[in-house]
C-alpha cells in the first residue's frame, strides 16, 4: 500500500483555484430529474460483489454502474482489484489479509500521464458495502488500521468509505455510509439496503435473525427522509426475496444442477418437494454423488418450506415499511424484489438465449446469491424503464447483449449427460 | 451665510434628502422628483413654473419672481412579484411567486428646491435631487437556509441600492421678456452597493470543479466530475459598495408664447460617470464536505476583502416640451424625454488583489458586470385645471419604455414598461402651496427567456406594480422667518 505517499498526494487539493469569480453557463434543467450527482446506498448487490469478493470484475459493470453511464453522470466506484474483498454469503467469515496475490494497491488508482500521479478518487459515490446492514450503514464508519485482520467487515468498510481518507495527514471526516451520502449532497439517491438482513437469516435458516420491521422501519425512514431533506430524488428498491435467488433451489431445480432427478433428492436425503437445498447443499450432495455415497448433508444445506414461507413473509413486511417510509417521504419504490421474482418464474431472454434464477443459469455468479455482469445488465435496463417511466425521462438502456458476450457467467453450463440414479447411488428405493 | 432660521431649515432639508432612499423610475431613474409635476404625469418641462423646475426644467425658475422655499417628498410602495420559469429541482418556489418587495416597504425621496430672483434678468437657484436611485432586494433568506428555499436567482443579485445626489446650483438668465436660458453646474455625489450569491454550482462553482476534478475525481470525466465538486462547495455572498463625487450639469430653456399661450421648453442632463471608491467583502458558509480537504481558509484566501474601485456611468437626459393655458382655467402639457441608458453597458469592478498579483485568490483583475441598457423614452401628458382661487387639481399619465433588455432583468432589475396614471392637487392656504399627488405605476408582465441566463434562474414572469405619493410645501421665503417663529 502506498500509505506515504498519499498524504503529500493530496495536499495539491488545498492550493487549488483561479478565476473562479467568473459565471459559467450551462443549458436549461428540462428534465423534473437532475441526475449531476448520484449516489447509491446498498449492499453487496449495489456495490458489483460477485462470486467470491468484491472486485472490479463486476464492480465496473455493476447495475447502479451501468445505469449512471446511461444518465451521463459521473459515478467513481471504490474499485478494488481482483480477487477481491469481502466475505463469501454461505461461508464462514475470512480473516482480513491485504494485500494478496496480485494485488497491489488493493483499491485501484486511476492511471495519470505521470505514474507518480496515479491517485484513487478522493470521494466515490457508490457507497455500497457488502455485508453492510441497514443499522450498519448509519452506525459503522472507518476506523484506523484500515486493514482489521479479525474485521472483514470493517475493513470493507474502510475500504471504501475510509479510504484516502484514513490516510491523510490533515483530520477529515470518517462518515457512515449515510453521513457521506449527505454529504455528497446528491441530487439523486438509490437506496438499496435490507437484502443482506434476508440473506444472513434465509442462508442460516434462522428467522429470528430478520429485523424487527418497527426498528427497521425507523432506521429506514431516517435515510430516506435525511436524503429527501436534500430535496434529492429518492429511489428505494424493495429486498429481493433469497429463496428466488439461485443459493436455494428446489429439488426439482437442483436435481437439474447435481444431475440427478427429484425423486432422489427427496427421497435419499428425507426432504419435501417444498423444501429448499442451499447452494452449499448442492456442492456437498455433488460431492457424496461423486463419491457414491450418500450421508448427512452438513449444517445449512437445506432450508424447509416452512422456515422458508416464515422468512418470506418477514421480508414482505420489511418491504411494506420500505413502501411506507418511502411514500412518506415523497420518495419513489423500484420493485427490486418483483423484477428477481420474474427471473425466478419465467427466466429473462437474451438474445436467443433464456436466463434463469437456477445456480449455473447464467445470471447469477458462482455465489449463487450476486449476478454477474449480465444479471447486472438486466436489473439496469429494468431500473433505467422505471426512471424513465416515473420520471418522464428517455434514457437508453444498456446493450445486454453485448455485455453478454463478454460474460463468463453466461459460459456456465448445468452437467449434461448422464444422470445419477438410485442404482448408481447404493439406494435401495424405487425410483417412479 | 443663511441666517439661524434659514440654517434650521438647511439642516432639516439636508436631514430629510440624506436619509433618503430612491428607488425608481425607468431602470433606476426618478421622475417623481415634484408633486406638482407628478401630479401632470411628469410632463413639466414646458410648465417649469414652481421650484422643481430645477429639475425639469432649470430655464423655468427666470419667470418665478421673488423668492421661494419648496420641499417635495415622495414615498414608494413598490410590489415586485417574480415567478420563475424553470428552477433547479427540488426548489421551493412560494406559490404566488418570489416578492421582491422592497424592505422597508415604505421608501422616502426627498428634494429641496430654492429659487431667488437676483434681477429682472438673473435668477439663481439651488436644488437637492436624486434623479437616480435605486433599492432592490431579494432576499428572502438567512445564509444557513437550505439552498433550496432560497431566492432561486440570488446569484443574479440579491440587494441592490443606488443614491445620486444631485446638489446644483443654477443661474438662469432671461434673453427677452419671453426666452429664457439656465445653466446648472452640479456637485454629484453617488453610492452604490450590490450583493449577490456567489459559487453558483452551475456557474462559478464549476470553474472550482473543473480545477480540481482530476485530484478529486480522476479517471472520471472532467465536465462530469466538476458538476459534482460544484454542489459540495458553499454559497458564498459577495458585497461591494463604493462612493464617488464627481460633476455634472444641467442646462434649459423656455419659450413663452404670449399669443398662443404656449410654452415650448428645452431640457438636458449631463452623463455622469462616477469613480468609484469602497470595499468588496466576501463571506462563505462553514460547514461543507469540501472544508477539511481543502482547509478552512482557502475560500477566504481565494475572495480576500480588500478595496475596489469601479465605475458606474448614469444617462444624459433629453427633453423636450410642450404647454398650453389658452382653455380657460385650463393648462395642458405634454413631455416627451430620452435617456441615453445606452452608456450604462456594464460596471467594471477592480479588484487590487487578485489572481494576476496573488497566489491562490481567484478574483480576476477586473470583473465587469454586463447590462447592456438600450436607451429609454418617456411620453408624458398632463392636465392641469384651476377650480378656484386656492385649489387647483390635475391629471396625468405617463409612458415609460423601459431601457432593461431581457438579459439584464433580474432582481437588481426586475424592471418592464410602465403605464403610470396620477392625479393631485395644489390647496394655496396663508401664502403657501400645499401640494399632493398618487401615482399608479403598472408595469406590463413581462416574461423573459434568456438561454444565458438559465443557470441564474432569473427567466421567468415578472409582474409589478407600485403605488406612489407625495406631497410638496412651497413658500415665499419673506414668510420663512414668520414660519420659524410660529414653530
């Protein structure tokens, strides 16, 4: 990390400015929307974490990425470089260790004629942190060291929100997510937050580790109402449920995945058709189907109907608060949950290919919780359609096909071929 | 050297036009400057027959004999009503519009006129006018408001005040018992003062952003990144005054006709451009993202308050005019007047430190505020009747063409063609004229669209009216001792 040097790599910041006394003139505000500055609260989906960390290899082509490129506005990301930062949902916490192979500066610095110059952006303006909670977006702010090795999430967080600023030699602020998304003054904000909340208790089968909807209704209306004191356009997106995520399946769609039929899920590990294998479930029956053997799956591989339907229905009541808080407020709901829903149902063409919710389906990463670039693509257009709609606007939608082209998840295949069966597995059933 | 009661009445003239604050008249003109006059719509030029003829006409006091004390006062109610076409987003815009009332909403002007005839030729007169002023203000916000619930065009202006003095002795002379000339060197003394928002983030504020998008923002397009810098930097307010004393004049003529009872009257008033001396002084809000990046002295650095010197150019009039008293009982006149406001291009403002002489200020050697005024006109016509030995009433109307093109409309000059419709009366009660008069100024809606002027929010329909009033005292000055004792 090149800590010495960012300190004197700054400091120019503060001789700046001549002739500032002159007016400037810019066309006329048309649009009801000013879109000068855009600034994105979430979590992991908003900030382009993907596969096992947060990097630029879907940051900078993140869905609020995308959709400000379309908006013509500037958008600097804490871009990392690969392979990335931040814990993997469904696996346990990582100790920090920065940097690691090949990493060099860990958070990219943009390329100037002179390399000396070669700078991070000062501010970013997607705040979004993975792992990053609602409660934890107005309580967690930086904290020195930057890097907490026995902290990956503050250490995210000071990655992102932290840095130059834990750096410089002069005291600046160290804002929550919140206080710096004030502080950017934005005239346009994308709320995405509470996703996290559903994945940590969907992935722990646990519902009890779902907020209480009062509290979190509280927290949230302060965001929405903090930014709409800015007078800033307000979009919140509802939380996707995780049970329409490719983590969990069915055993009817996870049979697909692990080559088997149905009937031997349900049958050889004692579960229901309603049922949910997790994507942890998945890889440890792929490996037992291997092995030809069949046994206990381990802890986390299979969430019932009935935890399932009592999460659900926790995060259907967050998301009312979230249509509460926002009508209160004046702001605006993109249905975030509505549009994973339909990928789930029906799938989502591109080009002549359909992509699906299912793990290997082409949008989701191998996490089986993030999309990849594509998914990515498809969730901008969707949100690009509701700004133009709600807002009166005619900004163009991405060219998912071309971001498709370029996309390694749409190169995931499901097995083809053979299928394990009850014979070939050692069961002693008959399969229908 | 006036006597202890003539230096009562100089004090207590000199109190009244001091506090005075002008505020009107085509862009900053004044008009109004005698009851009597206004009482006629102003045209008096070919009348010029009370003390406000130093005003209107400085020929017109050779034909008053005697001598003669007159005080006018007027007061302007003025309701200024701006509704902006296309605001940034978010802005909160009263529902009826911006009022641009001017505060206090009550403004006195004041004059004093003294004419003394010296012989059958010479008469000498002394005159304390302001034929230019001006108190605009918008402001309807503290400093700490959200930016929102401003004055959307605060960084057009946001107060504004103009004070000429006029002090002008005159000497006019009669070249036949029916023509007479005048010539009057004036002392002019002149304030000026304007504040407005400064750091606009979509003007001045860029020019920040543009600076430092690379340090801030780099890899993210300049234009793109400074529009983002420009809305985390504070709203600054500027303030420069000045003063200057400089001279002007201004030269008559009146022709009686006998016969026709017709009066013909020439008028003219010199430009003036006043060298301004004073301060500019900045100040900036304290609490903005931006502060600790780039220490909280760099704004202050950046505007340093420090002395100026401007200039500030008012018009010459031209006038002429017309009168007839052959109806019985009866006078009628008519002015037609032009004011070449075309001089009044733009104010140069020089800063003595600046960016050319001083490491990191950013104010520019000269700044030069542009207004390009065409030239103005008035046509006014006016009716005078007598009803009886003490009372006299009259009418008028007055068409004022404004000199403001839509560029410049804003709030230091929110300013339209007028209709203005007035009427008044003289009672003469112990040797005194008691006059008085109304003024109904209805200004024409006006609507400017100005693509330059989209990031100063100052497009939009202006919709003014203002009411005026005043009243005049004029005596023999014979009677002036007897007055102070009386008091």
């Amino acid at each position: 990390m090149k800590t010495q040097y960012l300190g004197v790599k700054f400091f120019p910041v503060a001789v700046l400015g001549v002739g500032i006394y002159c007016s400037g003139l810019l066309q006329a505000q048309t649009s009801p929307l000013d879109t000068t500055t855009f600034v994105v609260m979430g979590e992991g989906l908003a900030a382009g974490m993907a596969n096992f960390g947060l990097s630029t290899t879907v940051q900078t082509g993140s869905f609020p990425a995308l959709v400000a490129a379309q908006l013509k506005t500037a958008f600097p990301q804490p871009l990392i470089q690969p392979p990335g930062i931040g814990d993997v949902v469904g696996y346990p916490m990582r100790e920090a260790i920065l940097p690691v192979y090949p990493q060099g500066t860990v958070r990219v610095f943009q390329s100037q004629p002179n390399p000396n110059d070669d700078a991070p952006t000062v501010f970013v303006l997607n705040l979004s942190i993975p792992g990053l909670k609602l409660a934890d977006s107005v309580l967690m702010r930086p904290v020195p060291p930057i890097i907490q090795q026995k902290n990956m999430k503050q250490t995210v967080v000071n990655m992102i929100l932290g840095f130059p600023q834990l750096f410089f030699q002069r005291p600046v602020p160290l804002w929550t997510q919140f206080d710096y998304a004030k502080a950017m003054f934005p005239t346009l904000s994308l709320v995405e937050l509470g996703f996290y909340e559903a994945l940590d208790a969907a992935v722990a089968g646990d519902p009890t580790r779902m907020p209480d909807p009062a509290a979190f209704a509280a927290t949230y209306g302060t965001v929405v109402r903090g930014l709409r004191d800015l007078q800033a356009q307000v979009i919140v997106t509802t939380i996707p449920n995780p049970f329409d995520t490719a983590y969990f399946a069915t055993p009817d769609i996870a049979a697909s995945v692990v080559a088997t039929s149905p009937f031997i899920l349900t049958a050889g590990y004692h579960i229901t058709g309603q049922d949910y294998i997790t994507r942890n479930g998945m890889q440890a029956i792929s490996s037992q189907f291997w092995k030809r053997t069949l046994g206990p799956l381990p802890a986390g591989s299979v969430v019932t109907a009935a935890v399932a339907a009592d999460i659900t229905s926790r995060i259907n009541a967050l998301n009312a608060q979230i249509v509460s808080a926002a009508k209160a407020n004046n702001a605006v709901v993109y249905d975030l949950n509505a549009f994973f829903r339909k990928l789930r149902v029906s799938g989502m063409q591109v080009g002549t290919r359909t992509v699906t919710a299912d793990y290997l389906g082409g949008f989701y990463s191998l996490d089986a919780v993030y999309p990849g670039t594509t998914g990515h693509a498809l969730i901008a257009n969707d949100l690009l359609s509701f700004i133009n709609q709600t807002y009166k606007t005619s900004f163009p939608t991405v060219n998912v096909q071309a971001i498709a082209a370029a996309d390694p998840v749409m190169s995931y295949q499901k097995p083809a071929g053979g299928s394990f069966g009850a014979r070939m597995l050692g069961l002693d059933i008959n399969e229908p | 050297m006036p006597g202890p009661a003539g230096a009562r009445i100089l004090a207590l003239v000199a109190l009244l036009t001091a506090g005075s604050l002008s505020c009107f008249g085509s862009a900053f003109s004044i008009a109004e400057l005698g009851a009597r006059a206004a009482g006629m719509g102003t045209a008096f030029i070919g009348v010029a027959d009370d003390g406000s003829a130093l005003y209107y006409n400085p020929a017109g006091i050779a034909f008053q004999p005697g001598k003669h004390m007159e005080m006018d006062s007027l007061v302007v109610v003025g309701l200024f009503r701006f509704t902006p076409s296309a605001t940034p987003v978010g802005q909160v815009v009263p529902a009826n519009g911006y009022s641009q009332s001017i505060k206090p909403h009550f403004i006195p002007v004041a004059s004093m006129y003294m004419t003394a005839q010296m012989s059958d030729k010479l008469t000498f007169g002394f005159g304390i006018f302001t034929p230019f002023g001006l108190s605009a203000n918008s402001t309807n916000f503290h400093d700490g408001d959200p930016n929102l619930t401003k004055f959307v065009g605060r960084f057009a202006g946001t107060r504004a005040r103009l004070e000429q003095f006029w002090f002008q002795p005159t000497l006019a002379y009669k070249v036949s018992k029916n023509a007479a000339i005048a010539v009057g060197p004036a002392f002019v003394h002149t304030h000026l003062m304007l504040e407005q928002s400064i750091l606009n983030p979509k003007g001045d504020g860029l020019v920040f952003g543009r600076q430092a998008a690379n340090t801030l923002f780099p890899g993210v397009p300049k234009e793109q990144a400074a529009a983002v810098i420009s809305r985390l930097l504070p709203e600054g307010r500027s303030r420069v005054a000045g003063t200057a004393d400089t001279v002007g004049f201004s030269v008559g003529f009146l022709y009686k006709d006998e016969g026709s009872k017709t009066n013909v009257g020439l008028t003219f008033r010199s430009a003036i451009t006043s060298h301004l001396k004073g301060k500019a002084s900045f100040a900036f809000g304290n609490d903005y993202p931006l502060q600790q990046y780039i220490g909280s002295d760099f704004l202050t650095n950046a505007f340093p308050n420090q002395n100026i010197t401007g200039s500030f150019t008012t018009p010459a009039t031209y006038g002429i005019g017309l009168s007839n008293s052959s109806v019985h009982k009866m006078r009628i006149s008519f002015d037609f007047r032009m004011q070449d406001y075309k001089r009044f291009s733009s104010v140069p403002l020089n800063f003595g430190i600046n960016e050319t002489n001083k490491k990191n200020v950013a104010l520019p050697a000269e700044q030069r505020l542009a207004f390009n005024f065409k030239n103005s006109y008035h046509y006014a016509v006016g009716v005078e009747r007598t009803l009886s030995e003490d009372l006299t009433v009259r009418l008028g109307y007055l068409r004022d063409l404004s000199p403001v093109p839509d560029q410049s409309v804003g709030p230091l000059f929110p300013d339209a063609n007028r209709n203005s419709f007035t009427i008044g009366a003289t009672k003469k009660r112990n040797g005194k004229d008691y006059t008085m008069f109304y003024e109904a100024m209805v200004f024409e809606h006006r609507t400017t669209d100005v693509a330059a002027n989209s990031n100063l929010y100052t497009n939009g329909l202006y919709h003014n009216f203002a009411h005026l009033a005043g009243m005049a005292l004029r005596f023999d000055m014979p009677a002036m001792p007897k007055l102070m004792k009386k008091h």
